[in-house]
C-alpha cells in the first residue's frame, strides 16, 4: 500500500534526474525517532549532559533491532520504489531498516571551525562490502534518514552530484571490477585496502567548485534518497550539536541493466545512462565475478556491538526490576 500511495511525481523524479537526489520531508515523527534512539547514549557510553565523554567525533554504531520501511516510513518506501522500478525488483532484505546510527559530534579541536568541502578526506562512494560494477546490485541507493535536526555547519553529509560522472565513467571502462577504493581488480587482485586510500575519491572533490557542493540538512523525518554512485563525505560538526543519521543500503534482486531491449529502465538507471551521455549501453556487461569482501568497518562494528551489550546489561543490572524500554526486533 505505501508502494502505491507515496509514488515520487513527476516533478519529484525530474529532479532526481537533474541532480541524483531527492529530499523527502516527515516521514517519520520526532515521537518514533525519540523511542528508537532511547538508549543511544548508553550504548555510546557517553553522557549527553557532559561533552567532556564525548570522545569519539564520529561512530558508526552497530545494529540491534530492525524495523520495516513500509510502516516506519512508508512515503520513504514508496519513494524507493518509485526510483528503483518497484518494489519486485528490490531485495527482501532492503525492506527493513536498523539502529545501526551514525553519530557525528564534532571534537573540541574543531570547535567553531567549519573546513571547505574540497577539504574533506572523507569522499567516498558506499559499498565496502563487495567488488563495484558499473551495474553492481548490492548498493542499489544511497537512503539517509535524518533522527535527529541538522543544521547548515551542524556536521550534514556533504555530496557532491557533479563527481558522479567520473565515478561512472571508471566504472564503465572497469567491466572486470574494481575495489570499494576504485582500484581495478588487474591492480589489486585481493582487493585488499588500498595504501592510497579514498585519494581517487578526494581527487575528484578538490577539483570541484563551492557550488558543486550539498550538504544534507533538515528536520528529524526527512529522509533523502540519492543515486549509489553519490559521492559523499561526512563534513566536519563544528557547532557540536549532536547529529544523528542512519545510512541502510537499498539491494536489488538483479543487477541494473542498462540495455534493455522494453526501454523499460528504473529512474537510477536512467540517471547512470544520463551522467555517461548514453541513452544505453548496448553490449556492455560485468566481467569479473561478483564478490564480497570483509571489510575494517565490519570487523570493527563486532567489537563495537560487543561492547554496547556489555554497556546495555550493566544498565538493566544496576536498575534491577525497573524496565528498561527497548524497542523489540520486528525482523
């Protein structure tokens, strides 16, 4: 049903078109995002009261509950199916969202000093779990919730719509894959972590004029839905006010195909065809095996689950009988 009621307009999926994003505004309450976030700080170990625990800027936090989009948010379901064909073509796993947070606080040595986006280090495109194709499924679309307000110098995502072009190109003439780093597999056989780091990513970011620039900014309930080929970068919070976001991946049941015989394309696949210059890619096909890799992150997320379970049994230990409100797993 939110499939059917919350398709994108006509006006919506131009844009996207344009620009590789589109930004979707209350499509969850303040209420659900307050419940869901009950216990962050907990897990966080930190106090919100006192900056002087807040000693990590950014964390990538673990999962540990999951709930379905469509009841969640279903004008952000409908919306994600509106881009990408359908909801028949979108991975049964992609329906659910988690509480895996992304908590960007700033530092003290920061404090009230934004940085240009051309300085960022961060660029990169998502997907560090698996070999890039031009056509890859596991990254499908780049989905930001917002739960808690960002404000402009507030530590937003920065994206950079202009950098897809290039991203795609590589990709493009890459059909045997290439690494989450862009390296090509005859380079990096293992696909191992690359010396140069995110250096083709940030590349492409300091050669890109201040108006090539958008930082992701909004109320609790927006939620924005980007092409998976965005380049992107966390900016840096030099306000210190807390910012919270959550960044689930969208899997497709096929890889994108971009010559079909119907013209029957999603709008993402419009929009990779339109930043190549191409109305379609006849011929074109991945040539390497599809493969996943065991990212750092992944590994470091286990530890950092561990130690959240370890924080959250202390809590309920030391309130005893008193119920400590968890949101319970739908999946």
């Amino acid at each position: 049903m939110a499939e059917e009621e919350y398709q994108l307009s006509d006006a919506q999926i131009e844009h996207f078109l344009e620009h590789g994003w589109i930004k979707l505004s209350g499509c969850f309450s303040r209420e659900k995002a307050a419940e869901l976030q009950d216990t962050l700080w907990v897990r966080l170990g930190m106090d919100p009261h006192d900056m002087s625990t807040w000693h990590t800027e950014r964390t990538n936090m673990p999962f540990h509950n999951t709930f379905p989009i469509s009841s969640l948010a279903p004008k952000a379901w409908g919306g994600i199916c509106s881009l990408l064909g359908g909801s028949a073509r979108i991975n049964p796993s992609a329906s659910t969202w988690k509480d895996s947070f992304i908590v960007n606080l700033g530092s003290p040595a920061t404090h009230n000093q934004p940085v240009a986006p051309q300085h960022l280090t961060n660029w990169h495109c998502d997907g560090d779990f698996f070999v890039h194709y031009l056509d890859s499924p596991e990254q499908a679309l780049l989905v930001i919730p917002l739960w808690t307000d960002v404000v402009p110098g507030g530590g937003g995502t920065m994206i950079c719509p202009a950098g897809m072009g290039g991203i795609a190109r590589h990709l493009y003439e890459h059909p045997e894959g290439v690494s989450p780093w862009m390296t090509p597999r005859g380079e990096n056989p293992d696909f191992a972590a690359d010396p140069r780091g995110l250096r083709f990513f940030t590349d492409i970011a300091e050669a890109m004029p201040d108006e090539a620039f958008v930082e992701v900014t909004g109320e609790v309930g927006d939620v924005y839905l980007l092409h998976p080929l965005m380049l992107h970068s966390a900016s840096r919070n030099a306000l210190r006010r807390i910012r919270v976001i959550t960044n689930p991946p969208v899997g497709i049941r096929e890889p994108f195909c971009f010559d079909r015989e119907d013209g029957a394309y999603s709008v993402v696949e419009r929009k990779t065809l339109k930043v190549l210059g191409r109305e379609r890619l006849e011929g074109w096909r991945a040539q390497g095996e599809r493969q996943g890799i065991v990212s750092a992150g992944m590994k470091m997320k286990i530890e950092l689950k561990r130690r959240e379970e370890e924080r959250l049994a202390r809590l309920r230990e030391k309130q005893g009988s008193v119920e400590v409100k968890e949101v319970q797993p739908v999946a």
